[in-house]
C-alpha cells in the first residue's frame, strides 16, 4: 500500500511541475500556444517556436547574441539538441573560454527524428526530414531528408502543395 501510495504522489507531483515549467516556458520565451512541449524539454536562451510545433524532449539553446526560430508544423522527436551557442575551439575551457554563437533557422513542416543534434549556423528548409541519430553541421535544403554524421542528403521529396512559396 505505501509504494502505491508514493507512486501517486510522484506522479501528481510531477504533473504539477510539468504543468508549472510550461507555463513558465510560454511566459519567458516566444512559443505559439497551440505548440506542445513535452515533460523533458528544456529552453534556454532567445527562442521561437512557431503554431502547432511539438516538441517530445531534448535541449533548444541560444546565447544572449543568437536566437533558434522553429517553423509551424514541425515534429521534434526524443532527446534533440538544437544549440546554437558553443565553446570555441581555440579556448574550449578554462577560466577564459569564450564561445560561438550563430542563429539556427529551422523551417516549417519539418520533421526531426529522435537523437539529432543541429549546430549553430544552420539553416533547415521546409518539408525537410532529419532522420534519427543525425548529426547536422550544415544547412539543409527544403524538401531533403537526410541522415547520418555528418548529416547528407539521402534524397529529394516532392514539394507538398501549399508548401511550395514557403521558405
């Protein structure tokens, strides 16, 4: 009876967190209201996120002098790291490291697979698919899906009506 009993504590504990942290979420940064955020996401820095987005879990950062903008429609899968700030190479640690910061564009219509990781600089087009476990290090063009590490483009879809004029 007592492990049943602090099963349900847990769990309503922590829907009352989830609950609290998306409110927060949608107080300090630029989420459309029809975006869903999972229970595991964490945001930090200057962040977009355009309608009806969802995000399942993982890590979206920017620095003060760089932002991350997510199109409408795009599907986020299970811990995706999206940063784009990052420690300098010539002084990666220390007391005086210093880090790069460059905007990452992701487009809309969008899909990004479980485990991606998208460095800063880059730019995602529409109707793209980032297949699972990527790495993406450069731009993608609009209607690719592509894959592996470093991310390359696997093949061309065609253009989803509607989509066509979008960048």
């Amino acid at each position: 009876m007592g492990t049943k009993l602090l099963s349900l504590v847990y769990r309503l504990l922590r829907k009352m967190y989830e609950k609290d942290q998306d409110a927060r979420y949608r107080r300090t940064f630029d989420i459309h209201p029809t975006v869903t955020l999972g229970s595991e996401v964490t945001l930090d820095g200057n962040v977009h996120i355009g309608a009806h987005t969802y995000v399942n879990s993982g890590l979206i950062q920017s620095g003060p002098k760089s932002k991350v903008v997510i199109g409408e429609w795009c599907a986020i899968g299970n811990n995706v790291n999206i940063l784009a700030v990052t420690h300098d190479t010539e002084r990666a640690t220390g007391a005086e490291r210093s880090v790069v910061e460059r905007d990452i564009r992701i487009g809309n219509h969008v899909w990004i697979g479980s485990n991606v990781y998208i460095g800063n600089g880059c730019t995602v087009g529409n109707n793209s698919v980032i297949g699972a476990n990527a790495v993406v290090v450069k731009d993608v063009p609009g209607n690719a899906i592509v894959g592996g590490i470093p991310a390359k483009v696997i093949r061309f879809k065609q253009a989803h009506r509607g989509n066509e004029g979008e960048n």
